[in-house]
C-alpha cells in the first residue's frame, strides 16, 4: 500500500525535473541574447541583430497571423486525442497537411513576399544562379573551381556553401515548369512537411506505435517551421527524415525479401543524395546507426551503402570528388564573416539557438531519454547490457542520435550562427523524445511549443 504515494511522490520529483529542464533551457536563451547584444555594444561583430538567432528585432503581425493561431489552437487542443484515435495512414494525412499548414502561416506572417515568394530569389540564394545553368552536367563538372570567393566567377553564398545537388534540385524545378521564388517556397514547405510523417513512421517501423503516435503532434508542431516555409534546408530535412524512415521499414522487413532490399535501396539514394545537398548531412549517419542498433538488423546496411556509393559514384563521374568540394568551403567560409564571429561565444550560444528551433519541451525530453539509460546497482557487462537494452528503444536512440550529430557539428566550428536552420535535418529528430513525457503533460508541453514558434515568427524578422 506504501507503494502507490512513493511512485507518486517519484512522479512529482520528475515533472519538477521536466520543468526545470525547460527553465534551464529559457534561460540559456536569455543568457545569450544578452551576451549577445553586451557583444555588440563593445563592437565584438557576432554578424546577429537578434542574436541568438540570425534575425532582426520587429515585432509585428501578418496575414499568416490568424491562421497560425487557427492551427495551434486545433493542433494543442485536439491533436494528442486524434493522434491515439485515428487509423495509421488517416493520422499520418492528418499530420501532414496540418504541417503543411503550420509552416505555410508562419511564413505568411511576414506576408506573402517577404515571407515566401521572394525569398530564395536574393542575391545569396539559389534561384539567383539557375538562369546561368544552361548545361547542367557541365555545372557540376565546374562547380568546384567557383566555390572560392572573391573571383569574378564565385557562387552566390549559398550556392558556394553546399555541394552542387542543392542547385540542381533548383534547376530540374525551373526546367520542370516550377520557376521563380513562388513555386520554389512551396517546394521547401511541401518536402519539409515530410518531417511530419518520416518521423513517426520510423518510430513506429521500429516497434513502438504508442511512441510514435505520441510524438505525432510535436513533430507536426514543430518550432523550426519557423524557417521551413522558404529555405533550402527544409528540403535537406525532408529528403533525409524520409531516407532514414525507408531504411526503417526496411529492416522490419525479412533478410533478403525484395521489398526490404528495394526499400533498404531507395535510403541509401536519398541518404547519399542528401550528402551532395549538404556537406553536413554526413551527420546524419547517427540517425542511420540508431536504426540499425534497435532494429538489430545489419542486412539493410548493405544495400544502404551500396546506394549511397552508387549516389558519390555519379557524382564523380560527373566531374564533382565531394572531398575536394568541401575543403574549399571549409576555406570559402573563413574568407567570409565566420572568420570574425568569434567561436567561444557562438560554441554556446548555438545551443540557445536550437532551444527556440526544437521548443522547450525538447529539453525535458532529452533529460529524460539521458535519465533512460541509468542503470543503477548494476556494473560491468550487466551494465553495458542494461545500457544497451535502453539504448534499443526508438525514442531513446533516435533522440540520442540526433543529439551526438548537434554537439558533433557544434564543436567542429562550421556551425557558427545561423544554425536555427542549419540544424533542422538533426533537430527534427528531437521530438521523437517527446513520446517519454507523461500523457497527461503532453498537451501543455505542445501548447508551449506552438507559442515559442508563434514568439519567435512575431517578434523577430528571420532571415532565412
């Protein structure tokens, strides 16, 4: 009978514990704002006018506005009870097109040409090199001797920064009819959307449908869309959220079935596709190893890479080594501001960036898939057993994964601001968590996340 108040008592320490890790989060945000901003009184150039984020302060409103607000309101207020009621594939409709939805009012919030229509059309962004791709396989075969800058020839900054998949994913859109800013913005909300489903469906392909249909609406609610409804890294997130959900549903699949082997194929073309959109989603290998580690399947692996080499094979014969490519951005990055935005501020102050990307309720998330793997009383191999029996639960290593692929960019110093964006194809990921939370708590931690989403988009003009 005494056991009934001490696992409540327990109950109560770990929501205190949730809270405080949200706190410590929010204050970790306010920290570096006001670093930040000391930084820029004592002219220290950190290159951002909202800092943490790479924005500008204006508080404002748009016609996105009430919609947003619509979206959040039916999202907190009904999506938790229909994420446990509906069939699989309605849900999965479901959250899709309401993150549709989301990401297309936050965007409309700074109004329809500022937020969408115009702006990939910069001179930085993509669309403004696609006019001169006339030959698109000679592009790629010369894309690495115009990285640098300060050559009369150089890629517009964007371009520079990635390999040349990003622009051709740009190009085969202009030469496919879907020219201009427009039909490019609703390409990145269409494919970031896909977040909304790759996420959930991995987690339930690795056996755990109550998880998955748990974090559902976090993912769907996702603040991060702030900067999906126009930007290229929607794209990256979407291309490889799907390729890590398809080797998912391939290792469910038997050894050697054509399905699973077809299916364990078509990840590792999106998987190794993504490598050539970004240099950075190199990282996202954790999130394939989590896959793998749970599932207990290694046969995936194999066709995985088999696709992913037959990706870099392509591109090779193309004329673009992806090593070369990325030791001269390495250079090209620290012929531009990154050379001056000092790194033992920004090593830090990332981390508050990603805070208002992923939403507070990520942080006792994340406490708790950390706390999942203490195994007290227990040492030696039953330790490591134990550890490795938690670590084999999707919302625990998924979490993890994408945890080691933040800190790992973090450190290697070529994420220095801006990585509210930069960081979404990992920090997506971090909602998987959020099935570890209590079911009765869920519904306030959502409602958080779509007012930390709705703050940002309305106090701050991103740039991105």
């Amino acid at each position: 009978m005494q056991q009934a108040p001490e696992r409540t008592r327990a109950g109560r320490r770990h929501v205190g514990a949730d809270a405080l890790a949200a706190l410590v989060a929010l204050l970790l945000v306010g920290c570096a704002a006001a670093v930040g901003w000391w930084l820029r009184r004592a002219g220290v150039p950190i290159h951002a006018g909202a800092a943490p984020l790479f924005a500008t302060w204006g508080p404002h409103l748009g016609p996105g506005t009430p919609l947003a607000l619509l979206v959040a309101a039916l999202a907190v207020g009904y999506g938790p009870r229909l994420a446990v009621r509906l069939r699989w594939p309605t849900l999965l409709v479901a959250g899709y097109v309401t993150a549709v939805a989301w990401i297309l009012s936050l965007a409309l919030v700074d109004g329809v040409r500022v937020g969408l229509t115009t702006r990939l059309t910069l001179d930085a962004e993509y669309l403004a090199e696609v006019p001169g791709v006339t030959d698109a396989p000679a592009m790629v075969r010369e894309f690495a001797g115009r990285i640098l800058d300060f050559q009369p020839d150089s890629w517009a900054t964007h371009v520079s920064g990635h390999p040349p998949g990003a622009l051709l994913v740009f190009v085969w859109l202009d030469r496919g009819g879907l020219a201009g800013g427009g039909w490019a913005a609703l390409f990145c909300v269409a494919v970031g959307a896909a977040t909304a489903v790759a996420v959930p469906v991995t987690v339930r392909a690795l056996g755990d449908e109550r998880a998955a249909r748990a974090a559902l609406p976090f993912v769907v609610l996702f603040p991060g869309a702030v900067w999906w409804g126009a930007s290229a890294d929607a794209i990256f997130a979407g291309v490889t959220a799907t390729g890590v959900a398809l080797l998912a549903v391939a290792a469910r699949s038997a050894r050697g079935q054509p399905f699973g082997v077809l299916v364990a194929l078509a990840a590792g073309l999106l998987l190794g596709f993504g490598v050539f959109l970004s240099y950075g989603l190199v990282l996202v290998a954790p999130l394939a190893g989590a896959v793998l580690l749970v599932s207990r399947r290694i046969w995936p692996a194999v066709a995985l890479l088999l696709a992913v080499a037959a990706v870099v094979v392509g591109f090779v014969e193309a004329g673009f080594w992806w090593y070369d490519g990325y030791r001269l951005v390495v250079e090209r990055y620290y012929q531009g501001i990154a050379r001056e935005r000092p790194y033992a501020y920004w090593v830090w102050a990332n981390l508050a960036a990603l805070v208002l990307a992923t939403g507070p309720a990520c942080a006792p998330a994340l406490r708790r898939a950390v706390r999942a793997l203490r195994v007290p009383g227990r040492t030696g191999p039953a330790r490591v057993r134990a550890v490795a029996a938690r670590l084999s639960t999707a919302p625990v290593a998924l979490a993890l994964a994408a945890s080691l692929a933040i800190v790992l960019a973090d450190l290697s110093g070529m994420s220095k601001a801006e990585v509210e964006r930069i960081w979404l194809p990992f920090a997506v990921w971090l909602p998987a968590a959020a099935a570890l939370l209590p079911s009765d708590h869920r519904r306030g931690w959502l409602a958080l996340q779509a007012v930390t989403a709705l703050a940002v988009n309305h106090l701050v003009w991103t740039v991105w």
